[in-house]
C-alpha cells in the first residue's frame, strides 16, 4: 500500500521533471487551453511509459519545488474527460493529498496515469492542437510526433524503485490517525473505522441530527493509510454510513431563490474495500435541478451581471446589492442548471473580482463552480 505523500515528496527528489513526471503550480482545465495542455501531458506521459504509472504533481512552484497546494479538487469523473478527448485513453485518477504546512482546505493534486498499453493520441480538436496528434515526453516538455512512434519502457526500474520508497507502515498509519482527531479537527466531532484489518478511514465535521438522520457539515473525510483526502466541503452537507466492507456517503447541496431553500442530493460514493489489500470507488450522480420560472432567472441573471459590473468598475454597492452578492454564487448557479449556459463564464469572471473582496463569497463560488463541473461531466 502506498503512503501518497511519500509518493509525492519522493517524485520531487526525483531529480527535475522528466518523462515519467511532471509538476503544475496549478491546472485549469474548466477552461479550453488548459484542458488542451492538460490531455497533451496525459497523452505523453502515458506513451512515454506503456509498462508503468506516470504521474502529475499539481500545486508545486517550478522553480525551488515549495508546495504551496491548491484547492480540493473533486475529480469523480475526470476519466470520462480523458476518455471523450483520447483514443487508447489511460487509466486516470486524480488524488488530495493533504500536507501538515498547508492551510485548510489545501492539499497536493496527484495525477497518476496508467497506459493502455497501445498509442494514445487527441481523438479531436481541441484548442491549438488537431484531432490525431501524438504526444510523448522529450525530457521534461510533452512534445507532438508524427514519426517513428513507437511505445519504449526505459522508466520501469526507475518507476518501481520510488513507489517501493513510498510504501506505508503501521507508525504513519497512527501518527496520521492521531494527527487528524487530536490536531486538525480537535474542534470538530471526529471518528475513525478500520476495514479489511488494511484500510483506516477518518471523518471530521459538525454533526447535526435531523428526523433521525444523522448529518455533517465543515466535512473531511481521510484514507490515512494513502494519506488521500477522499471528500472535503467547508458548506455541503453529507451523510456518512459504513459497513463491515464499505464506507458511503451521499452529499447534498443547498439551493434555492430568496427564503425558498431545500437541500437535493447531490452524489453517492461507496468506497468498497476488499480481502486482497485493494479498494474500489464508484460514484453515481443523483442530483435533479429545481426549475424555476425563465422570466425570474432572466431578471436574476441580469441584475448579477450589473452587480460584477459595479464591482468591477469599484462602484460602491448598497446594502441590498451587498445581500444579493451573497446570494450570487448560488442563483448563478440555478440560472446555468436552467440552461444559461452564460452563467458559467461569468463565475468564472467573478472568481477574479471576488478574491480579495469577500472571503465568505469566493468560497461559495468555488463551491458552485464544483458542484456544476461535477454536473457538467455527468
């Protein structure tokens, strides 16, 4: 079983980048170019090592290695991207990693892909790059080819020697459980469940009990033999059950216009540990948008619009504009799951705008922009 952090800090020692691994201060790929250079670096990396995992460290100055961290990233279905965008795509997942240093709601992204075994190349256009393109590693840069392609496995060794340094042990298995409960969430209801006598799971949030249902808020939810931050939501809710087997949650999302607010379920997860020392996830969405009058979200849409406007143009907001900001992230967010398809470009313009405004509101618009990826791939 692999220690994820260990993984991590072994790749950055691991000389620079090369053809087995690469480093990102950060990845965008809600947007069209950094989606694009996000699939050139999968496909390259994975034609680079048809026999091994290749890897994607995210959240990493380029020039000294510091980790910095980026924000949780909920990636249930960034396998779906990959396989609309790849022929012969890898096996792709994406991992939190939390690190001691970084502040709350911060971890490492690990990207680790593993080949098909046969060319990968770009099935379609996308961005600067044609449908067709073949990409492999030249040292620490994802180059295209269009002759002599042929899979070689020169990193296996190399590869092997790095996840075998990362492999975990029972004191960083006690030292994380006893980290997480008694130092990173000494404030919050915490609980811990081993599976399988392998795999221990910890949980933190506000815990809050409603008609017998038992639910969390501020939740983290820790694989601490791997050190993978599995779930992390400063404002969802969640509920949490388990089994002798299986660990599940199902996540629910608040929305609403005005004082009209009703939590829908969002996604189910069940993490399924099993005899052999693996685990399996599988996630299935559950979610049905409310649908409201168009007229209302055109009015809505609109006046949102003009608030980002008056900010932008650092035009004072009185206190009704500054109550409706706080409502921005979450009606633009029903506006695009009634087909406003605008909606998206303009959180993302906010994100800018918002940054140093309103701590309270960047982060529920982070929280939305999450949930309406999370929709979007579904």
């Amino acid at each position: 079983m692999i220690n994820k952090r260990l993984l991590v800090k072994n790749l950055l020692a691991h000389n620079d980048e090369n053809s087995f691994y690469d480093k990102k201060r950060f990845i965008t790929i809600g947007e069209r170019e950094g989606k694009a250079k996000f699939l050139k670096h999968v496909c390259a990396l994975a034609n680079s090592n048809p026999n091994n995992n290749s890897f994607i460290v995210i959240g990493v100055e380029d020039e000294d290695n510091k980790i910095v961290g980026v924000d949780f990233f909920d990636d249930s279905k960034i396998q779906n991207l990959v396989n609309a965008y790849l022929d012969n795509p890898p096996l792709i997942s994406y991992e939190n990693i939390p690190f001691p240093h970084l502040p709350e709601g911060k971890v490492v992204g690990l990207v680790t892909i593993k080949s098909a075994g046969k060319v990968c190349s770009l099935r379609k256009n996308i961005w600067k790059y044609y449908g067709g393109s073949v990409f492999f590693r030249e040292g620490s840069i994802s180059l295209p080819k269009s002759y002599d392609i042929e899979l070689k496995d020169t990193n296996s060794e190399a590869v092997a020697t790095i996840e075998l340094h990362a492999r975990n042990n029972i004191e960083l298995t006690l030292d994380g459980v006893i980290d997480f409960i008694n130092h990173r969430h000494k404030d919050l209801s915490s609980n811990y469940k081993v599976f399988k006598e392998q795999f221990v799971v910890c949980w933190a949030g506000n815990k809050k009990k409603v008609n017998n249902e038992t639910y969390y808020s501020r939740v983290d939810i820790e694989l601490i033999n791997e050190q993978v931050k599995l779930f992390y939501s400063a404002l969802d809710e969640i509920t949490i059950s388990y089994d002798e087997d299986s660990f599940s949650t199902v996540e629910y999302v608040q929305l609403g216009l005005g004082e009209q607010q009703k939590y829908y379920p969002l996604e189910k997860v069940k993490i399924t540990f099993h005899e052999n020392g693996t685990y399996t996830i599988q996630s299935e969405l559950v979610f049905e948008a409310p649908q409201y009058d168009k007229k209302v979200l055109h009015h809505i849409f609109n006046a949102n619009s003009v608030l980002l406007q008056k900010i932008e143009k650092k035009i004072p907001l009185s206190a009704l504009e500054n109550k409706d900001l706080e409502l921005l992230p979450a009606t633009y967010l029903i506006c695009f799951l009634n087909g406003f398809e605008g909606a998206k470009e303009q959180m993302e313009n906010a994100k800018v705008l918002l940054k140093n405004r309103s701590g309270h509101v960047y982060r529920s618009l982070k929280e939305s922009l999450r949930i309406m990826r999370k929709v979007k791939y579904n």
